[in-house]
C-alpha cells in the first residue's frame, strides 16, 4: 500500500520564473510523504484597487521632492484604523487635529502610498503558504485591513484551489467553496437569474493560478495621476509573472468606491492587458455626500442607522472632520477628493434650498431654489454665494498660500478645473469592454442622492422667491454645518443640511451606483452591507469569484 501524503506549503514565485518550496525534516519513522502542488504556467493576476481613504499613506521619502511640514520622511499619515479599540483611538487624536495641522498632514504634494499598514493572516494562513513577507511584497499592506483582508485572502485561498481528492475512493471532487458558488440563490445578488458556472467552466479556471495583490494610491491627488500609476502596477506584475515558462498577458481588477474611477482610467490606457473589472459601490456619476462634507463637515447620524451605527458616524465624524473649517483646509484643493463630487452627468438638479412655513398649525415646505443650473463645475468654482462649496477663508489655516486670497482662488479653481478635465475627458463614459458592476440600493442604508438647506420661515411677513434666497449674504456658520444669512439685508435665516434621503449604501445614491447600466456586462443590486464594508459580505464575496470564472472563459 502507498504511503500517505501531506499538502505543504505554496511553492513561492522566484525572479527568474522558478518556484521555491519550504518544508521542514520530519523523523524517519514518519512515512507521510510531503506533496508541493506545482501551479499552473498560466498565470492571471487579481489587482484589488480600494475606494478613498483605503490607502495608507505616508510623508514622502523622496529627498528630491518637498518634505511634510508636518511629519518625519516615511512617517505615517494616513492609516484608517483596524477595529473599535483602533477606531475610538483614532477619533480622539484627529479630533483634538485642528484644521492647520489636518492641512499639513494631508497635503496631497508630499505624500506617497505606505505599504506598512497592518495584515493580520488567519491562523491557517501558513497551511496555504501565505506569509506576511509575501503577501506584503503583493502590495497587502497598502491597504486598509479591516476593509479589503478578507477579500484577498478569500480570493487568495479560493481561486487556487478548485478541486481536491476524495480521501475514500481517490476521485476527483469538486472544494466546498466552489460548491457554495454555484449553488447561491441569484436573489442574494439582486438578480432574477444568472448563467451558473458549471464544472467544465471550473477546470478551464483550474488552469490558471490567480496571485492576488493590491494597489493602493494617493487618493487625494488625481485619480487621472493614480491610474497612471496603476498602470505602471500593472506593467510590473505581468512583467514580473512573464518569465522562464510563465504565460501571463492579462489582469483583472477588483475595484471598490472610487478605486472604480481609477482602474476605468488606467484601463482605458492599457484595454488590452485588462482582462475584465468588478466594480464595487462605485460612485460612476458621483455623490451628493461629497458637496454635503466639503461645505457642512462629515455627518454624525443617518435616519436608517442604529444606535450603535450612528455611535460610529460619530467616530468617522470626529476622525474626517465634523466641520466645514476641518474639511475644507484638506478637500477643498484635492483633486482626488473633489473627483468624488457629482459629475456633469449626474441627474440635475440635486442641490436645493428649502423653506419651511407654519399654516394653519402646520408646517409646510417647499423647494425655493434649485441647483445646479447648467455646468455644474460653474457652481463649484462659484466660491461667493452662500451655498458656495468652498470658503477662501477657510481653505489654507496652514498659510501654504500665504493666506493670499487670490492663490487660494486660483488653487481650488486648479483642483476643480482637473476634477472637470478628469470626469469629461480622461473618463467621459468610458468602461471596459468585460465590466460588472455591484451597487447597493438599500432602504436600510440611507445615502444622499440630493443636498437640502433648509430654513424655517420666521413669519415676520418676508416674501421668499428664487432670486432673493439665492442672492442672500452669508452672515456666519452655524453648530451642526449650519449657514446663517441675511435676506435683502433685513430677514435672517438659519439654513441646516437636510438628512440623507434615497436608497444606497451609506454612501453612493443608487442613481450613482446603478449609472453604468447597459455599459456593463451585468449589473447586481445589492443589499445588506454598508458602502465601507461592502467586500465582507458573504455574497458579494460568492459573487465576485463567480464573475472571475465567467471572465476566464475568453481567454484561449
């Protein structure tokens, strides 16, 4: 009878196409034979591309380039916290970050993507050959753990390992995670009906070994800069892989929130070394909530959140800024953060000023004003009026424009102008041509798909239309991202941001999430999962390897 055998470790890629093993010498009574599985020669990279904020960054450690005011070379910048004892930490320190310091410490001209961040493996990670060392030098560490670990891992265990051996009868059988794949209901990704996978699909899968890395990307400087450098990812890895006896030609890309903008535009570069694209809660026209945190400060509760949830909007609040001082001194000149604001082909108007009045005991609203009309880039540029999206006066407490009004003019106007430049040209309504795309529309998971100032009529006989509300001057900010203003120059009002209002996921308005409709090969709406969160929901997960099969079928 054959000695039995033991699975060990992942071969581990080497430079010059061969694979290296590591094993440890075992006693000679032990018979159990030690079995390497050699992966296949053709090789299709996964790239994960995270949304905004999911990359960790550091201060720049070129000494060529300017240094941070603030921070040491190489020093941390940006890491979003791991888990509640990290989150909790995390609000107190930004909270206690005045808007100068937040200025200096996020300033998108002297920060690089940091790939220290922390990766926390399963316990059975070394079972499967994943190691901190290798999957970091796969880019793991670059990203926000909480958010995208269970994603590479999953995919890292689960798209290499497609069948194993009946332990009985020595057939060939199909692993559970597969089965799991196949058999989800099409419900649970918010679709009537699929094509399934099928066996035969999965052994032409079986043919491929699929690394998984990620990319983060400075993701307050251009995402057109950031696709740039996706691209050069890209190159490397292909490059990399496409040695000795390894085929390796395409990749896919697994993208989340705005990380779908970025890898649309590198994929527009370089169609052909792309494979396909996921595209998770991807903002494809935008968000109101961008406008809504730029001009008001971040959000402290949602109608649809629990107490615990909004328990943590709170945290996110104190951490991003919960006013509009904090975040303007970092937004207001990023052309990263101002890609995210509605584009010239989100559903206009979706800015509006609301007037409440008492009659008859009631109260009563309605739409006075209603915005943006025409070039929606026009209003952002508009830095006068009350609605205004940007305050000069608040843009730049760290004096890195000398507090010079006309600089700081010009900068946000810098920012704004390639924001337009990015959204018409650089992506117009360009999408691979083996693009899905995933959204969420859920009614538990509130988003903005307008903004609303609203004002209490003070019933002292003032007459409201549009051009006088809108011509109105601003008198001074207000708790909660409030704006006070005067109405032909004798009735004041108390304007307020409304809450969220539409279906989504927290985040993207379904109008947003659902826009690339017929440019993509399949559209899913989801629900059950808030926009950060949205790669640890268990369908999603399911739904992602599917797709990944579904993509392998082109290749010859």
């Amino acid at each position: 009878m054959a000695d039995p055998t033991r699975p060990l470790p992942n071969l581990v890629p080497q430079p010059d196409g061969s694979w290296v093993g590591h094993t440890v010498l075992t006693p000679t009574a032990m018979h159990t034979r030690g079995l390497f599985t050699m992966p296949p020669s053709k090789v299709v990279p996964v790239i994960v591309v995270p949304g905004i904020m999911g990359s960790n960054l550091r201060s720049s450690t070129n000494r060529n380039g300017p240094a941070n005011r603030e921070l040491g070379r190489g020093e941390a910048a940006w890491r979003a916290p791991n888990g509640t004892f990290e989150g909790l930490y995390a609000a107190h320190v930004w909270k206690n970050r005045k808007p100068r310091t937040r200025q200096l410490i996020l300033d998108a001209d002297n920060l690089e993507v940091d790939d220290g961040g922390r990766i926390t493996l399963p316990d059975d990670a070394g079972r499967y050959g994943a190691t901190i060392e290798e999957v970091r030098k796969r880019g793991w560490g670059e990203v926000h753990w909480d958010s995208y670990g269970k994603l590479l891992y999953e995919l890292y265990i689960g798209l290499n390992r497609t069948f194993e051996m009946d332990v009985h009868d020595k057939s060939r059988v199909l692993r559970g995670h597969w089965r799991d794949v196949m058999e989800c209901d099409p419900a649970r990704w918010g679709v009537r009906s699929i094509e399934k996978i099928t066996e035969k699909e999965l052994e032409k899968h079986a043919d491929y070994y699929f690394p998984v890395y990620a990319s983060g990307y400075n993701w307050l400087a251009s995402c057109e800069e950031s696709a740039k450098d996706l691209r050069k990812r890209i190159e490397q890895i292909i490059g990399f892989w496409h040695q000795g006896t390894r085929q390796c030609h395409k990749v896919i890309l697994v993208t989340h929130s705005m990380g779908g903008l970025v890898a649309r535009a590198c994929a527009r570069q370089m169609p052909d070394s792309v494979l396909g694209i996921v595209h998770g809660v991807m903002p494809a026209l935008g968000a109101p909530v961008c406008y809504r945190r730029i001009a008001c400060g971040t959000e402290k509760w949602s109608p649809s959140n629990s107490s615990v949830d909004n328990e943590k909007a709170q945290c996110v609040a104190e951490i991003l800024g919960e006013v509009p001082a904090s975040t303007m001194a970092v937004m207001a000149t990023s052309p990263g953060a101002l890609q995210l604001l509605p584009n010239h082909l989100y559903p206009k108007p979706w800015l509006h000023v609301h007037m409440v009045s008492r009659v008859n005991n009631k109260d009563v609203g309605r739409d006075v004003v209603h915005l943006p009309v025409g070039n929606p880039y026009d209003m952002y540029r508009d830095m006068d009026s009350w609605y205004r999206l940007v305050d000069p006066q608040l843009v730049d407490p760290a004096d890195k424009y000398r507090r010079d009004v006309n600089k700081i003019k010009h900068a946000v106007r810098t920012a704004i102008d390639s924001a337009e430049r990015f959204h018409r040209d650089t992506l117009g309504s360009y999408y691979h041509p083996n693009t899905y795309v995933f959204y969420g529309a859920d009614q538990a998971q509130m988003s903005f798909g307008a903004v609303r100032w609203v004002a209490r009529d003070p019933g002292k006989g003032a007459v409201f239309t549009e051009a006088n509300v809108r011509d109105a001057a601003r008198t001074g900010y207000a708790a909660s991202g409030g704006r006070r203003v005067r109405v032909e120059g004798r009735t004041d009002l108390h304007f307020v941001p409304a809450r969220q209002d539409v279906a989504g996921d927290g985040t993207v308005p379904y109008q947003s999430g659902a826009a690339p409709g017929e440019n993509a090969r399949q559209v899913f709406d989801i629900r059950g999962f808030d926009h950060q969160g949205a790669f640890n929901h268990d369908a999603v997960l399911l739904l992602t390897r599917h797709l990944i099969v579904k993509m392998v079928q082109a290749l010859p």
